[in-house]
C-alpha cells in the first residue's frame, strides 16, 4: 500500500473502529511506553491535544506524565491560511479553545519558539519502518519540524503498528521514535 490518500483512508477507518475504552487504555499504554524512553532530560517538549473526532491518541497521559516531570509544555496553534503552527507555552491561565477543525488550541500566550524546542510528540494516522509518517496531509508538521533544530527529537504516537513502506516526498521529516501501544519503534536517520 503506498498511495498516501488510500493510507490515509485505511487508518483514520481502523481508528473510528475503536471504542472509546480502547482508546484510553492504548493512550495509556503508550505514555507507559514514553516514560521509559531516553529523553527526560529536556526542557521544552511539544505535544498535540487530540481531535476528539478523529479518535487521536489521548494526550492527558502524556500531559501528566510531562506536567509530573516538571518540564515545559508546548502546544501549537494552527494557522490555515499558510498551514503553520504558532506555539505557546501551557501554563495555568492557558485558555484552550476547539477550532473549526476540532482542533483544541491555545488561544493566545508565552510564544515559543521552534529553536527553543527540544521533544516533538506528533499525531500521525500512520507510519513505516523507516520512520516516515503520513498525517492529514496539510504538511503542518513538516513545516514545523524544519524551523526546529536538526537535533530535536521527534516522536510519533499511533495506536497501530508500522507499514512496511510509505513513499516519502522530499520535504517529509522523518521520525526519531514511534511508540504504539505494543512496541517502540527507533529509527535511525
């Protein structure tokens, strides 16, 4: 299978067959997963709040698990008009709203910028063995990913395993780690 456009169809179906207790207790199991990789020594990590709608990976895990570490949380808002994400820093007064997309984002806030960051935890609706990852195809994240340090590392969160190849385009970024539920996956680049 190597048509994004057909992937992207395969997943985001695989993912509404979940139910919402399965979703939890994956999301669960791959913040389990994350707490045992060797990253926790950074300051500034990114992650994404979940489209409820899609059935994305529950980041409150993930969150309490950060928020436990005591590290800043970055989190982004989409900008449509140029598919760019501003980021900001989640603090206690962060105001969360759901945009038209089913987007929760940070109204406004600490701006931060993408030098600064150190982690990428990105959603993703599949992924291949060589680290390369099939999102909603705006190309968000990999706009974003190439204004960040070649060095940041960058983690995908799926609830399913690896394709066997995803034909990447020359502007994908590929991933450093994917963790689903079962396993963790490293690449190297």
């Amino acid at each position: 299978m190597t048509n994004k456009n057909q992937i992207r169809k395969v997943y985001k179906k695989k993912r509404q067959a979940l139910t919402k207790e399965l979703l939890e207790e994956m999301s669960l199991a791959i913040a389990n997963k994350a707490a045992q990789l060797p990253i926790w020594d950074f300051s500034f990590y990114h992650i994404f709040l979940p489209i409820a709608k899609q059935n994305e990976v529950n980041t409150e895990f993930m969150l309490h698990l950060l928020q436990g570490k005591d590290k800043n949380i970055v989190l982004a808002k989409s900008d449509f008009k140029n598919f760019t994400l501003q980021h900001f820093l989640l603090t206690d007064t962060t105001k969360i709203k759901v945009n038209a997309y089913g987007i929760p984002e940070p109204v406004d806030g600490i701006a931060i910028h993408p030098q600064q960051i150190e982690v990428v935890f990105m959603p993703l609706l599949a992924f291949d063995l060589n680290g390369n990852r099939i999102g909603y195809g705006k190309g968000f994240y990999d706009r974003f990913l190439n204004e960040c340090q070649a060095n940041t590392i960058k983690i995908g969160l799926s609830f399913f395993e690896a394709e066997e190849k995803i034909n990447a385009d020359g502007f994908d970024v590929p991933l450093d780690y994917c963790i689903t539920p079962g396993k963790t996956y490293r690449f190297k680049h």
